[in-house]
C-alpha cells in the first residue's frame, strides 16, 4: 500500500513536484516559498495544497520517520541486547568452568589430606574450596550466591521460645508478642520444654 506523503494516483506531475518540494523545505516550509521556486502563483498551490491534502500528507510523512527512528532504535537495543545476552553466557561458562576445577582442586587436597601424603592445604583451605566452588556454581546456574535465606531461619528456635514463653507466664503468645485474651491466661498448661539439638 502506498504511502499518503506518495503521488496520488490523480495528481499531476507537477502537482506532485510542487508537494514534493513543499515536503522538503522541513519546518520552514511555505506555499509562499515554494511557488516562488517554482515560477508558479501561490493561488495555484494553495489549490494543490486543498485538493491534495499537503498538510495531512506532511503529518503522514513525519510519522513514517518517527516510526522508521523508532524501528532503528529497537534494532540498536536487540542488537546490543543479544550481544550482552552472549557476554553473560559466556561469564556463566566461565563461572561453570571455574567451579569444576575448584571442586577438582578441592576432591584432590582432601584425598592428599586423607591419604597423609604430603600436603600443601589444610582442612580449612579445602574448606574454603569448596565454599568457594558451591558460589561459583550458584551463580553460573542463576542459583543465587546463597547468602540471602529465604522464610523462617530458625523455625525450631521460634517454637522453643513460644513454648518457654508459654511456661514462664502461663499465657499463650501471639505472632506479634501480645498475650492471648484473659481467659486464656485462667488455665495455664505446664510444658515441658526439652532442646532440640540440629
């Protein structure tokens, strides 16, 4: 489908001249201006300009241009997206990469240390290996580093403080530490409290 800002299939060639020129003259274009380029009167391309629809077609125009703009801006950032996309996959293959030579690093020292043979790490070197390992394989995985915990760090801690709690005052602690409503605090259970060990 053609174009508005195009020759329209009943304009004349120099109709189409005449729009032509006026399209180009940018912000500063004038009937005035164009006629007087044209040897032509500006009676006679106002005629064109009404008939024509100049104004609707230099609309036309520039929205072709801002949508061409646009479309070479989003082809720029899928461009630069995939290339960062390929970066990144290629540091996760690296991360990967790094994390198999230091559990491979970390399996030898260990069987040294085993072995009694003669050793350059201690327990804790290997130790840190393989903290080191696990971090580097999260995070070529997407895994996350884990550092961060997520939920409840201590479940088994909050239950033994809500039972002690419970037996020290004989009233049922709420979530938010407000004591349960006064009837509850007319019966007070004895629990045993014993430790949970990990």
């Amino acid at each position: 489908m053609p174009h508005p800002f195009e020759r329209l299939p009943r304009e004349s060639e120099k109709a189409f001249a005449a729009f032509s020129l006026y399209l180009s003259q940018g912000s500063e274009r004038s009937i005035a201006e164009c006629a007087r380029k044209l040897l032509k009167s500006s009676r006679l391309l106002r005629t064109w300009a009404q008939k024509y629809d100049w104004a609707g077609r230099v609309a036309a125009h520039s929205a072709h241009l801002a949508i061409v703009e646009r479309e070479a801006i989003e082809a720029v950032a899928r461009g630069k997206s995939a290339e960062w996309a390929s970066r990144e996959q290629k540091l996760r293959e690296t991360e990967w990469a790094m994390h198999e030579a230091a559990i491979a690093a970390a399996k030898k020292g260990l069987a040294a240390y085993m072995e009694r043979e003669k050793v350059y790490a201690n327990l804790a070197d290997i130790a840190r290996m393989l903290e080191i390992a696990s971090k580097l394989g999260r995070l070529a995985t997407k895994l996350g580093d884990g550092e961060g915990r997520t939920g409840n760090d201590l479940p088994t801690m909050r239950v033994e403080v809500t039972v002690a709690l419970e037996k020290i005052y004989g009233v049922a602690q709420t979530e938010s530490g407000l004591n349960s409503p006064p009837e509850a605090a007319a019966k007070p259970a004895i629990v045993d409290v014993e430790e949970v060990k990990p």
